[in-house]
C-alpha cells in the first residue's frame, strides 16, 4: 500500500483551525512483474511443474478407470450389444428352430454375459447332435456350430428302426430301414449296451466285401454273433474277438458255395 494525498485542515500557530492541507491516505497498488525477481520466478514455475508430473499419472488412471467402467456398464450391463440373431451352422437332421431353443438364449441378453459352454452344453444334447461349439460375433450375434451324428447301423425296433452312430447313441427312430444302413439286430440298443458294442466291433472290421454282401449283424449274445448275407447265406462270427482275422478268412471263402461259413475259430474253419 501507498500514501495518496487528501485535503484536510491544517492547525494555525495559536492551535486554532487553519487553512485546509495535504493529508495522506494507504491505497492498495497491484505490483509489476519486473516485482518478482527472475530466480523467484523461475522456482515457482518449476515447482507448478514437479506438481503438474506428480499428478498426471492419478489424472491419467482416474480417467482410465472410468472410461473402463463406462465400457465394462454398456457392454455387460445394457442391451446395447445383446443378443440380436443366433446364427445356426451345420445342422440338417435339426432344425435351427429345435437349435435356438436348446441354446435358450434370450433375445437383447448382453452378448458377454452369454455362457458360452452351458449354451453349447444344452445344444450338445439334442440326440442328433454329436457336439456343438458357441462363439460371439460382434456386436450382436452368437453363431452355433454343430456337428451332427453319422449313421452307421439301423437297429429293427417293432414296426421302426432306430438309427446309431458309431458310438451306438440312438439319434433318430425312422418308419423304413435306410437302403444305406446295415442292420444290427440287438435288443436295446445304445452306448452302454454291450451286445449293441459288439455289433458295432463286428461291423468296424469287415472288409467292402462282405459289407457289400451284409444284410445284418445279429446279436443273439456276447458269443453267439452272426453275420446275414444275401442269398440266404451266413457266417458265424462268434465273439468279437479276432475281428481282424475273422474278416479275413471269411472274405476268401465268399467264392465257395457254402451256405454257412464258421469262422469263430479263424484258425479252423468250417463250411456247409
């Protein structure tokens, strides 16, 4: 602050009231920077800097973070990516239909939250279905692709057939035999049934051949296996034991003109 100068009275040589003078007053005065020694200035601009850089990586991470839960809320908790279109690839013997309910996913779920193996899980258990994979296509579709069973066998159930694969799961149950399918003859098929796998064993290991002369594998038990031709013709198998041998032997005795060929001794055949 500095004195400014203001009219007042100035007292006489007798003390009495006398003619009017300066008086001074304190005003404030905004200083020059030319005030501020360089060195001062200098200091303060680097210490504004040393606490510019001690912030920039809490400024930095803060603004990180909220970007990250700005993106973690719109993409996990608005249906802004959810579920648009569920792309089925691969089926034939199912319908997409029958593979979109499987997969139970709700229409607008947040794509991300999608549980990918339990979606793929439900959809695996659709008979026909041997496995099934679940990805997401960004923004909104889940694409499902399934593989489904391959036919090896038909199994006579009553007045239908029941279809397997090669694992022996019944994927489908069909009014008429396949033309394409030889028949097993079991009397409940399915993967956990031994005569169904010692059917399947037999029919792994024939050669085209006799594939080609097969009617049916019939199953009458574990030890009693038996191969029908065509034109009336049979082999006795036996068990499923020296598979390999078996189709051997009974290969090369196709020419001879036996109606029955035993070959559940691959090491002594017999014929009729």
């Amino acid at each position: 602050m500095s004195p400014g100068p203001a009219r007042g009275r100035t007292p006489g040589p007798d003390g009495g009231a006398g003619r009017r003078g300066p008086v001074r007053r304190w005003q404030l005065v905004r200083a020059g920077t030319d005030a501020v020694p360089p060195s001062t200035r200098r200091f303060m601009a680097r210490a504004r800097q040393r606490r510019m850089r001690a912030a920039l990586p809490w400024a930095v991470t803060v603004g990180v973070l909220a970007l990250t839960g700005l993106v973690a809320w719109t993409v996990l908790g608005t249906g802004l990516f959810g579920v648009r279109e569920v792309r089925v690839v691969g089926a034939k013997l199912v319908t997409p239909v029958e593979v979109r309910d499987a997969a139970a996913v709700p229409d607008d779920q947040p794509l991300a939250r999608v549980d990918l193996t339990a979606t793929a899980r439900r959809v695996g258990a659709l008979a026909p279905v041997e496995r099934a994979s679940v990805s997401r296509d960004w923004p909104g579709t889940l694409v499902i692709r399934v593989v489904e069973r391959t036919a090896v066998a038909a199994v006579p159930q009553g007045e239908q057939f029941a279809v397997i694969d090669r694992a022996g799961v019944v994927f489908r149950t069909v009014p008429r035999a396949p033309d394409a399918l030889p028949l097993v003859q079991v009397g409940r098929p399915g993967p956990d049934d031994p005569g169904t796998r010692a059917g399947l064993a037999v029919l792994a290991v024939l050669s085209p051949q006799l594939r080609a002369e097969l009617v049916s594998v019939d199953v009458a038990g574990l030890a009693r296996i038996t191969l029908r031709l065509r034109h009336d013709r049979t082999v006795v198998w036996g068990d499923a034991t020296r598979g390999a041998d078996k189709s051997r032997v009974a290969t090369a005795l196709l020419g001879r003109q036996a109606d029955t060929i035993d070959v559940s001794a691959p090491d002594v055949v017999t014929f009729q």
